[in-house]
C-alpha cells in the first residue's frame, strides 16, 4: 500500500514538472510567430540546374527555381558574372560570353524589353511578364516583371556560355559557378546535371565541387555529371570543375593549366579542407561532451527537485476538508500559501477591502436611486466607518489607496470612482499590486509559513549548468572566429542547440520556480492543508444547505475568504444562512438595502456589490508577461573548400 501511493506521488511530481517544461516549450514556440503576418520575404525552396556541353565548346543552362513569396512582390533579378576571378588563379583569362535566351513561367514565357523601356528606378512599376537585359564587361544583369502576393511560382532562365569550355596544354575544363555568393536568400535542394558530350570514355571524366561542404558530385555515367546539396547558404557558391579530354572539344577559349596543374590545385584545396574539417570535428567532439555534462547535471537537477526539494501538502484530514475559516490569517497571505506563488491576483485586493468592512472600518453603501442612461443600476462604494485603529500592514496599505490616492483623502469612494482612477493611473495600480505582493510575503516570512530563502541558493543548484553553456558557447564562438566562415561546419553548433536544449529549459524552471515560488516551513505547510481543505468545502458548499450558517460574524468569514478563493460574491451572498436579517451587525455595515425585504432583497442587493466588484477587479487586472570529387563513371565524393575561379557565379534577389 505504501509503495502505491509513493509510486503515485512521484507519478505526480513527474507530471507536475514536465507540465512547466511543455509550458515553456509552448512559451518559446509562440514567441516568434507574433508579427508573421505583417512581414515580407520570400525564399527559394528548390533550384534545379540543367547544363549541355556541345563539342562546340558552348554550354545552354536552364535554370528553374522555386521561389515561394509571402507579402506583394513584383520583380526578381539574376545576375552572371563574366570575368574568372584571377585572384584564384583560374588558368584562364578570357571573359566567358553569355547571351541570355529567356525567362519563362511554367505556361508560358516572358516578354523582352529594351532596357530603355525599363523603370530601373522603380523597378516594381513595370509590366508584368516582361524582362530585360543589360550587359557590360563585368556581368549580365536580367530583371524580368511579375505580380506575386503570397503564393509561390517557378521561374526558368535559360542563357548560353558560348564558351564555358576552357581548353588548356592537354586537358578540356568546364570551370563554372552555377550558384555564385550574392544572392539575397539561401536556396534549398539544389541539383545540377552536367551533360557532356556523347563519345567521352567514362574512365577520363574527373569532376571536383565547391562551396558548400555538404555537397556531393557524382558521374553516374559517360554523359553526365551530378552536383547536389540540400542548401546553399547565402554568401556561399556552388562551382563545378570537370576535366575531360581535350579532343572531345573542336573550340574553346585558350587556358594556361596542365592536367597535373589543375589536380595539384584540387589537390591543395582539399588538403585545405580536410584540416580544417579536423579542427570542426575538435569542436564537435567538445560539444558532445558538454551536452552528456549538461544532461548529466540536468538530471540531478529534476531527481533533487522530484525527491527532495518539492513539498507535498499533506491532507487536513481524512475528508480533506474543513467548514470554517482554519485561522484569521490575512487574505493576501492565504493566497500566497493555497497558489504558492509570490504573485497575488485581485482578488486579494478585495479580500483585504472586504475585511476592512468586516471589522467595522469601512462600510459599504448604495446610491439612493438607481442610475444610468440604457440601464440603471444602483451605484455601490466604501465609506469611512470609524477611525482605523490597529490596522495589519496590508489592510493600512488597501485603505491608504482606496482613500488617500483613489478617493483623494475624501470620505466616500464610489466604486465607479474607484475604476477611473485604476485605469487613469495604470503604473500606479501596477506598482501598488507589487509592493502589495512583496509585503505580504514578507509577512509570511515573519509568521513563519514561508521559509527563508537560502541566498545564492538557486544559483548554487544550477552553477555546473550554467559553466556547461559558457563552455559551449565560449567553443562556438572560438570556433567561428578560429576557421572562419569558409571552412565553418555548424555541427557543433547543432548539437549544441538541440543538445543543450531541454537542459536549459530545466534551468529556465528551475530559476523560475526559484523567482516564483517558495518553500513553506513544517507550520506553512499544516496551514496549507487547512487552507486547502477549506477551499474544497467553500465549493461544495451547495451539498450543504441542509445546514444553514447561523451567524453573522462566521457569514462575514465565508465572504471575506470566498471572494478570495473564487467563489463568486452573487453565490456567497446566496449561502444558506439563518440569523436575523435585521441585526444590525448586517445592516449597518452590509449594503443598504429594504428591511421589508428579507433576505431576497438581501441576495439582490448583495448581487449589485458582485456585480460593481467585478468591475473593480477587471479595471486592477488591465493594469497589473569523406572524400573529395569523383573520378570516372560511378563514382562520386564530397565538395572542398577553395575555388572560385570558375565562371559565373554573381548572384539575385527579389522586390
């Protein structure tokens, strides 16, 4: 039996502390998507690239990309570069010719314009279904005319490198960025087939990739070369290098390189890569390391929270529930203690305002007659009974401000007059509520209820955590500035986000229970479990009205701490009571009201106050959250760093 209810107790804590992880999770994932409506952007969801290489030495490319548009655009532009960096040293000098062909949707294909016709001033004032194409020594610059409002289209280029063949000493080279460093967004799923020229033994074909290092080159046959990376970032390229014979080509432009030249280059740039690649998997196994720490301290964390530190309240008795106020412990404080958080809610406010009432500081009135212009109703408020002697803290700090701010040092305050001033001075209300909250906790310091906190406790708990993400962001940090971005690899930095995540959420809960929260001391958690039981039979209460409440001063209990505890004060008014309702313990301090009336017009007028309290309590809550490049048919490898001497390249955008 014992094992039972301690296996369902752990159960509990289980689910009680993975319910404030799901709600932080909740918490972060509803914080980006706040303004996605009001923003404009587009991206590129797919490329896919077709190149013919003609014995001519000339190459026809089409270029087909998805792009995916959210917000009004009405242009996009590419841009071809036509000079091969010599910074490089690419082995050839020659500009590379390109004549543009055309561009074209899926149904049908775009209209050219002289340059001349062009708004290059306001690009989006064109027509749709038009392009142009300017051409100077450094680039080609082709800008085509649509009309896109959230949706997505697929747009083709088709272009000609009349010749993209570089003929060197004994070797033929297709040396070309397909995807150059300057486009505006990165584009995902990128494929290019490279098609040679029919009669080329599968055995001389080598091809080597740049950019991205996560790219794969293939030749899966005599005819074809295969590029493809799942994402080009921006500001990186994809280039493709290919050496076939030179007798597969009648022309080309003139190259200074060697076979041996152009593999020893090759060769350097993969020797490159790989160390750097050696240093990114240092980084890696760091990471990896840190994580199995964090998930380590991460779990001492939750087992010292499920076994030792979380505080179970023990039942008041075998029913759990009792039938009258456990003590006269101050609302505020009540609430601390039944919610167990630092924060109170309104009703607190309330509670206080009405206790005053009850101890004959403060009386609660009615208008004479009922007002309103569609629908009238009596007006309610609180007006000054006697002089408050031996008020608590918290009841001097709740009269102070419904009569020395809202009232204005005035005898009455009418509760319509009470919402004006809540809503007219919000920071005041807010910073009321606050020190409302820290005195009441401090008072429940001094009555011993709420422990102590042990200072620099929390962060005591979570230091080992905390050293684990200096760590790890101190190595990613080392990492991007020690490699660069060239030769930079995010897997350290994946694992570590993913890795790291959940234990950081633990210490988010941590800190934030620690914020939040307390402990209660053996006497706090004993005044709990009464408080607890009492808030179980004020719900109940209906069950049990066979048994009336026959006095005045136990009525006045009910509601002080009912509205505290959420029961409403119509329902409370409503409670099952058997006293005279013309004592004057009622009368002269309950709501003016008829005496010829009994006790419906009791439960009516009462409603009013509800009603009007309500009010009070809303206008308080608005103020108060591998291997390397492929050599003949079959086979295939990774893309290195280096480069960029193809072709090409250059970059695009969208508007």
């Amino acid at each position: 039996m014992f094992q039972n209810k301690h296996s369902n107790s752990i159960l509990n804590r289980v689910f009680g502390f993975f319910s404030s992880l799901l709600i932080s999770l909740l918490f972060f994932g509803q914080i980006q998507p706040v303004f996605a409506e009001e923003t404009k952007e587009y991206s590129i969801q797919g490329t896919d690239i077709q190149a013919e290489v003609s014995p001519s030495g000339s190459m026809d490319v089409i270029e087909q990309r998805v792009y995916s548009f959210t917000g009004d655009y009405r242009f996009a532009y590419q841009r071809i570069e036509k000079n091969p960096d010599q910074k490089t040293a690419p082995g050839r000098v020659e500009p590379y010719q390109i004549r543009i062909k055309g561009i074209c949707e899926k149904d049908y294909c775009y209209r050219f314009v002289y340059p001349s016709e062009v708004n290059m001033t306001d690009r989006r004032a064109n027509t749709p279904g038009t392009y142009t194409v300017i051409q100077d020594n450094n680039e080609v610059y082709v800008q085509w005319h649509f009309k896109a409002i959230n949706e997505a289209k697929i747009f083709t280029i088709q272009y000609v490198v009349d010749n993209a063949v570089t003929l060197h000493s004994d070797i033929a080279e297709i040396y070309w960025q397909f995807i150059g460093n300057k486009w505006e967004v990165p584009q995902k799923y990128v494929t290019v087939n490279v098609n040679l020229p029919y009669g080329i033994n599968d055995k001389d074909i080598v091809a080597w990739g740049h950019g991205e290092l996560k790219g794969q080159v293939s030749i899966p046959n005599a005819q074809t070369v295969k590029f493809a990376v799942d994402k080009v970032r921006s500001g990186k390229m994809l280039e493709a290098r290919i050496l076939v014979p030179k007798m597969s080509f009648y022309d080309g432009a003139q190259g200074h390189f060697s076979k041996a030249q152009i593999e020893e280059q090759e060769s350097s740039f993969i020797a490159e890569t790989k160390k750097w690649l050696d240093r990114n998997s240092i980084f890696v196994n760091l990471q990896k390391f840190l994580v199995a720490l964090a998930w380590i301290f991460g779990a001492q964390i939750l087992f010292r929270y499920l076994f030792f530190e979380y505080q179970r309240i023990p039942k008041a008795n075998q029913a759990d529930r009792v039938w009258e106020p456990p003590s006269n412990l101050e609302p505020a404080i009540v609430e601390l203690l039944v919610r167990r958080t630092r924060s109170l809610s309104t009703k607190s406010f309330t509670a206080t305002a009405l206790s005053l009432v009850q101890q004959k500081f403060v009386k609660i009135i009615r208008s004479d007659d009922k007002k309103g212009f569609f629908v009238k109703k009596y007006e309610y408020g609180f007006v000054k009974a006697k002089e408050p002697k031996k008020l608590t803290v918290l009841q001097q700090d709740v009269y102070d401000y419904l009569f020395d701010k809202a009232a204005k040092k005035e005898d009455i305050l009418w509760f319509k007059d009470l919402i004006k001033y809540n809503k007219a001075h919000p920071s005041g209300a807010h910073n009321f509520f606050k020190s409302l909250e820290k005195s009441a906790f401090h008072q429940g310091e001094k009555l011993d209820l709420i422990a102590k906190p042990v200072k620099g406790g929390i962060f005591k708990k979570i230091a080992p955590l905390l050293i684990v993400y200096l760590l790890s962001i101190g190595s990613i940090v080392f990492q991007v500035l020690w490699i660069g971005d060239e030769y930079f690899q995010p897997d350290a930095l994946l694992i570590a986000v993913t890795g790291l995540f959940i234990p950081i959420m633990l210490s988010f809960i941590a800190i934030m229970k620690s914020i939040t929260g307390f402990r209660y001391t053996d006497k706090g958690l004993l005044e709990t479990a009464q408080w607890r039981a009492f808030k179980k039979h004020m719900n109940d209460y209906r069950k049990t009205k066979e048994y009336p409440i026959d006095s005045v001063i136990l009525w006045e209990k009910y509601l002080v701490y009912g509205t505290l505890l959420g029961v409403s004060a119509k329902a409370l008014a409503q409670l099952p009571v058997n006293f005279d309702l013309n004592d004057p313990a009622v009368t002269g301090y309950w709501v003016g009201y008829s005496h010829g009336g009994g006790s419906t017009d009791f439960t009516n007028s009462f409603s009013g106050v509800s009603d009007s309290l309500s009010s009070v309590l809303h206008s308080f809550s608005t103020s108060s959250t591998q291997s390397f490049g492929a050599s003949g048919a079959g086979s295939s490898g990774g893309f290195s760093g280096g480069g960029g001497g193809g072709g090409g390249g250059g970059g695009g955008g969208a508007g």
